[in-house]
C-alpha cells in the first residue's frame, strides 16, 4: 500500500526546463536572503503550506522518491538537446547495424514519423524518446557466437574506447579499482580472511603476511551480491556471482596489480585463480566483473547517488523557503534529479527494460538488495574522508596511486571551505539550533516516513551547530555534482566496450583449471547485449549539463559574494593541480577535473 506525505514543489527549484532556468536566475534577491526565525512574515509559512500540498513522497518502490512532477520540472531544453543530438547518433548506428547485415535482432528497429518524433519532443515525452533511440534488440536470431572483433564491430559510427585495447591486462583490471566507474569497492586487508585462504605462494613465494603488515595488500569482497538471484535473457540464463579478489602493491613500489580471485564466498571446493592460470583467471576476472559492475549500477551509482539527493531534494522543499539562503545554495544542485531518477525508477529499472537486460542478477531480487542496501547507508559515515579512511586508503606512502582518492580529497576540501565561508556568512553558532526549518529539513530527511537518510548529522535528524551543518552540506553537494561524476562518466569510456565490463555472466562460475578461450568467450553476454550497453553507457556518459561551482548571481551582493568568488578560484587551481598530476600518471584521470562536473545529478 502506498504511503505518501503530500508535498509541493517550490517554485523556484526546479528541474532545469527552459523557463525554470530563467526564473532561477532571476529570482535571487541579494540581501535578502533570511534564516527563518528572522523572517517573521506569514507569506513565508503560506509558501511552505502551499508547497507541502502537492510536493509529496513515493514510498511503494522501497526508497523515497518524488510522488509526481509538474511540466516545469522537465529537463532543460539544452539538456534535451544534448541528448536528442547522443540518442540520434546512436539510432544511426543501430541503423548501420542492421544495413551491414552481420546480425539480425529479434525486436525491430521501431519506425517513426517525423511528425509523431516532434510531438514527443515538444512533449518532452522522454520514456518514448528512449523506445525510439534504445530499443532492446531482444537476442540476435541465428544463436550467440561471438569473437572480441564482433564486440569492437558495434561500435559502428564511433571509435571503440581505450578499454577495446586494453582490457585483457591486469593492469587494466587493478586500474578499474582506483579509477574506473566504481573506485569505492577496494579496501585494506588488515589480517588474511579465513574464507580466501591465500598464501605466500599467491605472492610469488614472498611473505604474505609481511605485505600485509606493510600495507601493501588490498581486496574488494562480493559477499553482498550473495543475497541477489541470477538473471535471464530472452533466449539464455544469467549468473551473479559472490567472488573475493585480492590485489598487492608491489615490494618496489608502483600500480597496484591482482594477485589471486576466487569466484564464491566458500573455499571449500574452490580454485584461488592467480595470473598464471590462463583462462581460468581471465574467467575468474569476467566473475568479478560481474559483480563489481552490477553492484556500481545498482547501488554505488543509482542507490548512493540519486536516490540519496532525491529525498533530501524533496524535504528541503518541503521545509526551506524560497529566500532561505541554503534553499538558495542547494537549489543548483538539485537541478534536474527528480526528472532524471524519474526516467531511471520508471522506465529503466522496471521488467523488460535495460537495467534487467543488462545486470547479472533477477530484478525482483535486485529491487530488495537496492531498498535495503540504501536504507543502510550511512550519510556521515560515507564523508569522503571518513569513508577513505574506513577502508584503510588514506596513506599516499602504503598506496601511492590512486586518482579517485586524490582527486576527489582535493575536490572535497574546495567545497567544504567554500561551505565554512557560507555558513559563517549566514550563521551565528546560535541561529543553527533557532533556525525551525533548518530542523524542519533536517527530521524529515532522516525520518521513516520522509528521506529515510541514515545518519543525517552528528545527531540524526538534527543539526546541533554550524560544524555539524558544514558537514551536511559538502557531503550534499558532493555526492550531488563529483560523486555522481565520478561514478557516472567513466561509463562511456569503460562499461560501453561489452568485453572490457560485463555486468553479468552466460556461464556458471568456473571450476578447477584448464579453460578455453571459447570458455572465456561463452561466459561473456551475446551480441545483442553488447549492443544494448553500447547504447546505455554511451548515452550517460555523454550528456553533461551544468557546472560545479556556477551558481550565476545567486550570490552576488549578499555576505557570500566574496566567498563564491574564492570558491571559483579553488575550483581553477583543483583543475590546474589535476591537470599536472594526469601528465604524470600512465592513465589521465578526468571524471574530477572541476570544469567536467556538473552542479547536480541530471543524467
């Protein structure tokens, strides 16, 4: 049964759409932005009334979401035109596809006229928009066979990303663990587990337990995706695995490199696959690709970005007025998200559709893991350095490479300096605690039947001090503009090459020694899947809208104007830093260079 709180939207936070760009620009009023308790007027708590009428929360999915948009909250038309121009070059390379006649997809292309093209555009019917530009190739008639070269053949129209040529070294795959689509999953081995009995011999017969000690051993563990059930294709079955893999900085120092995986949780009747192993390893990398992928989908991108901004979007509606001064900040980095997850919980993640074609796992089991998973994530215990510093990352000396860490600390520190001077420019220590729709936002963004945001503050559901509230706030626009960066735009580069990232396996996980290639080839997905990422990935690393950082005259001739002003200077010498580290590093890192950030979650 649905539970709801009835809501309504503030009229200037908006979803990005052409006339909501213009009142935002123009509705800023300089000096008088207002802490509630000094603004005594009635119209204010009327505006807050009249908002909590229409402005509510969907709870049936799960997770809290926004129970309806108005027209205003479509995207923005250059947003829009952005992503016609991706989607359409797309089409035309399906198109090609099919002309070249290599494949034959069960599901055609679906025909459209132009006149019913422009009525969706103009109607910002975006699902429909998506039928059109990505269909779902529904299998490829004439079975599944497949070679590396027809997976670098879908990429008709466009050249294949670096990962076509590189995919098949470990380097690559350490690589995807500090810089690829989801560089959260690796952490410090501190004592060797029991359940992945490895050896001296799994480091070249040096001392395991001396690496360890040094710092120089790191794992990701899969255990989570245990709980999930395998997936299906129109014409095959999938397989999630639960795999364990462990990786060593070398004794002279350098990359970190992969050292051992085994593909389950138990290790009775399991081979520890090491480099030496072939094609066994190459398939014990496909298990752990799987996983690593359908979890960077699943929760790191779409649980612990979106629907993490979402209900914190809709509380501060609900309970910031429009001359609040942190409405006023969030407000830029809340543009676009409701549109966005709309389209993702709606379309992309219902059966049929995408997210099911594409992840290793059953959807029915998938939407549980992503509800339960997201009520336990933690808001202050996922702070950037706190969640580095958990995971036994934090020193440079023990693991020297690593560009998310380094890049997004640097980040991280722009925008928490650029909070401090915000907060003290409006706040007296005083005016947090008096400040009732500051507490307001914050109850309801921790409460079961509001956000559902765990650990919202030092005292969840209350902000006891301007510390505590320059804390809220980074990890708000963090996680909003570089989190959301960082975990989204590495997809075009990375997950839309099949062979580089597979989010599911076509075969169970391997057993004992002496794999093939044609072993290795049948556990990556067919054809048509290949197809169907190319599309998905392509199309959201593509679109950026907006920049961190521009808040347009929101600021100006109020107490933060100064500050703002620092805030871009900060922002210029972060990408200059960045900038000369990627001359540095064998591998540009780009996804937190500041100019390529957008403000808010919008793709």
């Amino acid at each position: 049964m649905r539970r709801s709180v009835r809501v309504t939207r503030v009229v200037t936070v908006r979803a990005p759409g052409a006339g909501a760009e213009q009142n935002m620009a123009s509705d800023a009023v300089p000096g008088r932005y207002l802490l509630s308790h000094r603004d005594p007027r009635p119209e204010r708590a009327d505006q807050l009334a009249e908002v909590r009428k229409v402005y509510g929360y969907r709870l049936d999915h799960g997770f809290p979401v926004a129970s309806e948009l108005r027209e205003d909250d479509q995207p923005a038309v250059r947003w829009q035109l952005r992503s016609l121009e991706v989607q359409q070059r797309m089409r035309l390379n399906l198109r090609v596809l099919r002309q070249r006649g290599r494949w034959n997809f069960v599901n055609d292309l679906p025909p459209l006229a132009p006149v019913k093209l422009a009525a969706m555009i103009r109607s910002g019917d975006v699902p429909g928009l998506v039928d059109y530009f990505m269909p779902l190739p529904g299998g490829v008639t004439g079975g599944r066979e497949k070679t590396i070269a027809d997976l670098r053949d879908v990429f008709a129209l466009y050249s294949p990303p670096p990962a076509a040529d590189e995919f098949e070294t470990d380097e690559y795959f350490a690589e995807l663990f500090v810089a690829g689509p989801d560089p959260t999953r690796l952490r410090r081995m501190t004592a060797v587990p029991a359940k992945f009995p490895l050896t001296d011999a799994h480091l070249g017969g040096e001392s395991l337990a001396g690496a360890v000690a040094a710092g120089r051993i790191y794992w990701a563990d899969y255990e989570a995706m245990a709980a999930l059930d395998n997936g299906s294709h129109p014409q095959f079955p999938k397989f999630m695995y639960a795999p364990m893999a462990a990786l060593a900085v070398p004794r002279d120092g350098g990359p970190l490199r992969p050292i051992a995986i085994q593909c389950g949780q138990d290790p009775a009747g399991r081979t520890i696959y090491t480099p030496a192993d072939g094609y066994s390893w190459k398939l014990a990398k496909n298990c752990v690709l799987a996983a690593h992928n359908t979890y960077h989908e699943v929760l790191t991108h779409l649980g612990f970005t979106h629907l993490i901004s979402e209900p914190i979007l809709i509380a501060a509606v609900r309970h910031l007025a429009v001359n609040h001064p942190v409405m006023v900040l969030l407000r830029r980095h809340f543009e676009g998200t409701a549109s966005i997850n709309k389209l993702a919980v709606d379309l992309l993640i219902q059966p049929g559709r995408a997210v099911e074609y594409l992840i290793g796992s059953g959807l029915e089991s998938t939407h549980r893991f992503l509800g339960e998973r997201r009520a336990a994530f933690s808001f202050t215990g996922n702070y950037l350095p706190a969640r580095i510093a958990e995971a036994g990352l934090a020193d440079p000396r023990a693991l020297g490479h690593h560009p998310y860490r380094d890049d997004g600390l640097l980040v991280w520190t722009a925008i928490r300096d650029w909070v401090s001077d915000f907060v003290t420019a409006f706040y007296r220590e005083p005016d947090v605690l008096s400040d009732h729709e500051l507490q307001g936002w914050a109850a309801e963004v921790a409460a079961a039947d509001g956000g559902q945001i765990r650990d919202f503050g030092a005292t969840p559901g209350q902000i006891g001090s301007r510390a505590d509230l320059i804390e809220i706030l980074t990890m708000i626009i963090w996680t909003a503009g570089p989190q959301h960066a960082a975990v989204n735009f590495p997809q075009k580069d990375h997950l839309a090459f099949l062979a580089a990232n597979p989010l599911a396996g076509y075969t169970p996980e391997p057993r004992g020694h002496g794999h093939t290639e044609a072993d290795w080839l049948d556990n990556l997905p067919p054809l048509d899947v290949a197809v169907q990422q190319f599309c998905v990935m392509t199309f959201l690393g593509s679109v950026r809208h907006t920049r961190l950082g521009d808040y347009r005259s929101d600021f100006t001739g109020t107490p933060a104007a100064t500050a703002h002003g620092r805030f871009r200077d900060a922002l210029a010498a972060t990408e200059t830093e960045i900038a000369g580290r990627n001359r540095r590093r064998a591998q540009p890192y780009e996804y937190l260079r500041p100019s390529l950030i957008p403000n808010s979650t919008n793709i």
